[in-house]
C-alpha cells in the first residue's frame, strides 16, 4: 500500500505515553462499548480478529482503510459477517440514491471530497450498519477519521448505556457523516485560497490575459465537481431522513440531527455557488477589460487611418497638379519655376486644411479621451 509523507505522519501520531495511534502494518480500527460502560479499542489487519470482541459489546465502530474500495471491500464486509449483496449494489451504481436498507443490515455510499489546489477529486466511503456494528470502509486517499480514532473511547463513552441499540447505533452513525461534512468543507476552503491567488492576478493589469482564462476555467471545475460531490451528499441524507430504515431510531432528537447535517450541507451548496457567482462577476469584468482594451485599439486604428487619408488627400492635390503641368501642351521657361513652387505648396496646405475640416465635420475623427 503506498502512502504520501502526510498520511505517515497522521499514522505515526502518537499519545501522550507514546503510544502509537496506528502503525503502518495496521489497516483497521475498532472501537466498542460494553454493557457495563467501558471501552476498549484495537488495531487490527485481519477483520476476523474482531469478531472476538465484536459480539459481546453493546456497540462497535470499525474503520477500515482498502487500497482499493470496489475490488477490496467485498471481502472485507463479508468478513465481518454482511451479507454480499449490499456491498455489491451500492459500489456497482445499482444503488442511484447510495442508500440500501435490507431491514436487518443497510449500507450508505457517501461522497469523500478532497481538494490539492483546483483538483478535485470525489472518492466514497462506504457506511454499513448491523444491530451492533458499524463499519465505515475507505480508501487511504479518502481518509476521514484519524482524529477521532485518537478520541474514539471518549466518544463511545459519551454514548449513555440506556439508549437503545438502535439509538446507540444512530448515535454513531451521525457522529461519522457529521466529521465526513466537516472534512469536505475544508476542501472549499482550499479553493477559496486558490482563488484569492487568482484574483489577485486579475487585479494585475500585466497578467497574461491566457494565463487567467485557464485558472478562471480550473476554478469553475473546481467549484463544480465539489458542488456534485455536495449534491450526492444531500441525496444520501434526504434518503437515510425519509427512508424510514428499521435499524436506526425513531428518536425525535436523533432525526432532527440527520435534517441539520441537511441543512449544513445546503449551507455549503450555497457558499459554492456563491463562489461561482462572483467567478462568473470576475469573468464579466474580464470580458468588459477585454472589450474596453479592444474598443481602445479600434480608436487608434482609426485615428491613424483618418490621418492617413488627410495626408493622401494633401499629396494626391499637388501631385495632380504637377502631373497637369508636366503635359507637354504647357510651355513653361525657367522663370515659372517659383510660381509653380508657389501653387504646389499652396495646394498642399489648401488640401490638407479642407480634408481635415471636413473629417473632423462627419465625425470620423476619434474624440480623445480626456
């Protein structure tokens, strides 16, 4: 399994006696709670070794990380006692809304966002649920849950030993989505900064405009495929809301929870999509510059093509009327040489005064800017 220097360093955490968190040959975690109120936890690679401490606990939260979820995770689920055709419909698309319920186990397909500059990239975490057990399955680049393995005795304990199993395991099951939320939103922070560089540059005047037009484009991917993976997110939500599954609580309090990790969500759609707002403000502003730089260009072409056509004007004048005296039907002597100066010159001021004042009289001469 190949892991980057930032997931080695998140597996290398340790406690305060030194612990270490997770080591690199562990793959899985599990936390469990007992009848009486203690925890315990456990790294493990193999998921049989859990079924040991799995069957007397109360409620149990296993983590387990696959180099890769469609290939790997069938025999991880089945190891843990699932049945196959909930993994199997929910990683092959069967599933649309990624939400399945077999009354006595259900299985939930959640969007993983995360974000390195402008790439995006939506991976999925595979949620299954028992009467006791939940597991969130996933891959190292979708990892969700180091900082709460580290506080996973903690959060179980929070958990009273009066609440129903059902309870319990929608307890658990919200603690996980609500962490999920959360790491996705640092994703459109990392966007954010992306775009604060980029409007930046926008306020350069002497950034390339191709240069811009490129990273505008990456931004408005960005935003749209984190917008998907929020979409799809809603979409498992609302299902898990109004599915009615048999495994989870009716608590009042509990489902009230699931609408607002609903209306969190809804929170984030909207802070995107006001993002491609202004994005798409910035790209009118662009177009305006763009314009503007344009309309300016067509001006001083202009102007030059109409002093152009002034002095045309003045040369064609007087080199028409040299061309009349230099008919050999005129005989002129040396001593029209100044006369003939005179009206060359004359001409050529008359013909320079008359096509400017004319030209300047339609309008076809650009006004300046003051």
């Amino acid at each position: 399994m190949s892991l980057d220097k930032s997931l080695v360093d998140n597996l290398r955490k340790t406690n305060g006696s030194g612990k270490v968190i997770l080591s690199l040959e562990q793959k899985g975690f599990c936390v469990s709670l007992f009848g009486d109120g203690t925890t315990t936890e456990r790294e493990f690679r193999d998921p049989e070794e859990l079924l040991s401490l799995i069957k007397p606990s109360s409620v149990s939260w296993i983590d387990y990380i696959v180099d890769d979820l469609a290939r790997d995770a069938p025999n991880v689920v089945a190891s843990l006692g699932f049945g196959p055709q909930i993994a199997e419909s929910l990683l092959k698309g069967q599933s649309q809304s990624g939400y399945e319920d077999f009354d006595i186990e259900m299985g939930l397909l959640v969007p993983v966002i995360y974000a390195k500059g402008f790439e995006v990239t939506i991976q999925h975490l595979l949620v299954l649920l028992k009467r006791d057990v939940v597991v969130t399955i996933h891959t190292t680049e979708a990892t969700r849950f180091f900082r709460l393995r580290r506080y996973g005795k903690i959060f179980m304990k929070k958990i009273s030993r009066k609440k129903t199993k059902r309870d319990k395991i929608t307890h658990i099951l919200i603690r996980l989505l609500d962490e999920n939320n959360s790491r996705n939103f640092d994703s459109l922070r990392g966007i954010e900064k992306c775009a604060d560089v980029v409007s930046e540059k926008l306020s350069n005047s002497e950034t390339p405009r191709d240069e811009i037009g490129k990273e505008i484009h990456a931004m408005k991917h960005a935003l749209m495929v984190y917008l998907n993976g929020l979409w799809q997110t809603i979409d498992v939500l609302n299902t898990l809301r109004y599915g009615d599954p048999e495994l989870l609580s009716d608590n009042r309090r509990l489902l009230e929870r699931i609408g607002s990790l609903v209306i969190e969500t809804n929170y984030q759609v909207e802070l995107a999509e006001h993002m491609s707002q202004v994005l798409a403000s910035g790209l009118e502003v662009m177009q305006s510059i763009y314009n503007n730089q344009l309309q300016i260009l067509n001006n001083k072409l202009a102007l030059i093509v109409t002093y152009l056509t002034v002095l045309g004007t003045a040369v064609l004048v007087p080199n028409t009327i040299a061309t009349i005296f230099g008919v050999p039907f005129w005989s002129f002597g040396p001593e029209f040489v100044n006369t003939y100066l005179v009206i060359i010159v004359a001409s050529t001021i008359l013909s320079i005064v008359i096509s400017y004042g004319w030209v300047k009289s339609t309008g076809l001469l650009p006004k300046r800017a003051d």
